[in-house]
C-alpha cells in the first residue's frame, strides 16, 4: 500500500486463527513460481473457499488508526506475504500499482474501489466496485492501477496476498500516479 501508510508491524503466526491454513493451501496448491495473473487468481480461489476471520487480528489491531489505514503483517516469505489492512471509515489510498500479484479479500466492512488505465499524460477510470465480506478480487502489473477508499461507517478489514517477500521491501506500491483523471 502507500507509502504513507503506517509502519508495518507483525506477531507470531501461532496466534492468528486461519492463518497456518491459509498458508498451506496456497502452498500446496498455488505454482508461486508461475505466471502472475494465473497465480493471483489461483489465490483467489483458494480465499473465496475458505478466509481467515476477523480474529486474525487482536481487538487493538481491529481498530485501526485514526489518522490513516493501518497494516498488520501476517506472513512473509520469498514470493508470498500476507498483509491485514484496516480502514477507519473515510481513509483511502493514493492512486497506484503493486511491485508483484496480489489478492484481496475483504473480512469485514466494505472496501470500494475505483480502478484506472495509464495513458501517459493522464488516466482514465476504466471500473468501480464496492467489495463485501466475502469478496476476492486479484490481480498483477502492468495493469493493476487503482485507489481504495473505505466509504462506509465501519471499520473495513482485508487480507492482502502478495507474490513478493514484503519484510525486504518497504511497501507494496511500485508507483503513486499523480495524473490528471479524464
């Protein structure tokens, strides 16, 4: 996410209900090696089958930050992290693209989400949608450029599967786009 986000922090997976089982199910059956769009909707599969809770998080973690979204890191290894991101109601992202895949389901609240296409001077809104509990979305760069916002009145909460090792990179955000929107 943007740089601007807060620190990332992590615990002990021992302590995140669902998370082990997460991890093994992408292990065993997600080629992380292969192509990025296959791998993310690979992933996909797997968390609309079955997605850790909202008790991944302690309590204090579940209620985010008040001045901007905050993120939990949940895993990390080579080609695979996952990330907790919690959204108080009116915070949001810059516009930008990821370094590597990633997956997104959202385990409480509603995330929405307005997608673009770069055209070099400009971009172009190309999508929207507000995602529910329950809902995954992947996907992998070029092509990946986007802003979350969270337009409700409650805390919403997502689960970020991404196909780099985050605990060697600051942040999941290859660039911020800074463009005029037509």
């Amino acid at each position: 996410m943007a740089p601007t986000a807060t620190p990332l922090r992590t615990r002990p997976a021992l302590d995140r209900p669902g998370l082990d089982r997460l991890v093994g199910r992408i292990h065993e059956g997600v080629d992380l090696a292969g192509p990025a769009r296959r791998t993310a909707f690979a992933v996909a599969d797997l968390m609309r089958a079955e997605m850790p809770g909202v008790d991944v998080l302690t309590p204090a973690e579940r209620a985010g930050d008040p001045t901007t979204y905050s993120r939990v890191v949940l895993h990390t290894e080579e080609r695979l992290s996952i990330i907790a991101v919690v959204w108080r109601p009116g915070q949001l992202t810059e516009i930008h693209d990821h370094i590597a895949w990633c997956t997104v389901g959202v385990i409480q609240g509603v995330e929405f989400e307005t997608l673009y296409r770069d055209h070099g001077d400009h971009l172009s809104e190309i999508g929207r949608a507000a995602n529910g509990v329950g809902d995954v979305s992947g996907f992998a760069p070029p092509g990946d450029i986007h802003m979350v916002h969270n337009t409700g009145d409650e805390t919403a909460i997502s689960l970020h599967v991404y196909g780099a090792d985050l605990s060697v990179s600051p942040s999941s955000v290859r660039r911020e786009y800074h463009l005029p929107v037509c």
